[in-house]
C-alpha cells in the first residue's frame, strides 16, 4: 500500500507542475506582468536600497518566466515519467522499485530547484517580492509548493522493503 500512496503523491507533484506550466501559458500576459513586477522592484516600500538593480528589459522578463514556466513543465514531466516507472514496478522486488523512483525524485528535486530556488532565493531574498501585493502571493504559494515537494521527497525517497 505504501509503494501506491508514495506513487499517487508523485502523480500529484507532477500534475502541480503541469498545471502551473499551463496556467502561465494561457495567462502569458499576466504571468509577464507578474514577473515585470517582480523583476523590475517596482513595489519595495520596506527596503528601498535594492540589491539588484531593477530588470525592465521586456527581453529579460519574457527569459525569466520561460525560464519558470520550463522547471514547471520540466517538474510535471519527470515527476510523471517516475510515478509511471514506479508504477511498473510496484509489484516488483524492493531494489527494482526502488530504482524505479529516480526520476520521480529528480522531479521532485527539480520542484525544490523552481519553488524554493527561483522564488525563494531569487524571488524572495534577492529581489524582495515578499515587500509587493503581486509578488507576496507568489512568494506564499512558492513556499506551499516546496515544502509539500520537500516533504514528499523525504517519504518517496525512503528504502520500500
């Protein structure tokens, strides 16, 4: 029972992805508006004295959310092909299922890299979208997103006998 739970929650992170890569897709002109916003520091009442000058470049901000956009897609595609992996092995021995888990854990690893990497580091600590209305919705929803990947991670990744 345990080998299905651990593959329903890989399904699940997977399908986070993919719905996130979605969502920017249809939304592309407000998911460039939300990361213009971010990008370009334009609501930092809290720490005015900016780390980072502020990025306006249309360019940059068309390259940064490709750039989230292809971890979520990237995090839906693995996390899928690693749950489909487990799945074929389920029934197997131990050392085969736990092979199997490789790239649900590079997808989950890769959610870490998007979630916390891209909007906490980056987002949050260096260009500071927690001080903003848009970007503190973002950076809230970031840190939902990796800790139940983190989590996961740590239940998935655990030896099946």
């Amino acid at each position: 029972m345990i080998r299905y739970l651990k593959i329903v929650l890989i399904v699940f992170v997977g399908l986070q992805g993919l719905f996130y890569f979605i969502s920017n897709a249809v939304n592309w002109e407000y998911a460039q508006m939300a990361v213009s916003a971010v990008l370009s520091q334009s609501d930092s009442p809290a720490y005015p004295n900016l780390v980072v000058p502020s990025i306006t470049s249309p360019f940059l901000v068309k390259l940064a959310l490709i750039g989230i956009m292809t971890g979520e897609l990237l995090v839906g595609l693995l996390c899928l092909k690693g749950a489909f992996d487990m799945w074929k092995m389920a029934d197997g021995p131990a050392e085969g299922f736990n092979a199997a888990k490789t790239w649900a854990i590079v997808g989950c690893c890769t959610a870490l890299i998007v979630w916390f990497g891209i909007f906490q580091v980056f987002g949050a600590a260096l260009l500071q979208m927690w001080q903003g209305q848009v970007g503190v919705g973002s950076f809230e929803g970031a840190f939902m997103y990796h800790a139940a990947s983190g989590i996961i991670l740590i239940f998935v990744n655990q030896k099946d006998d």
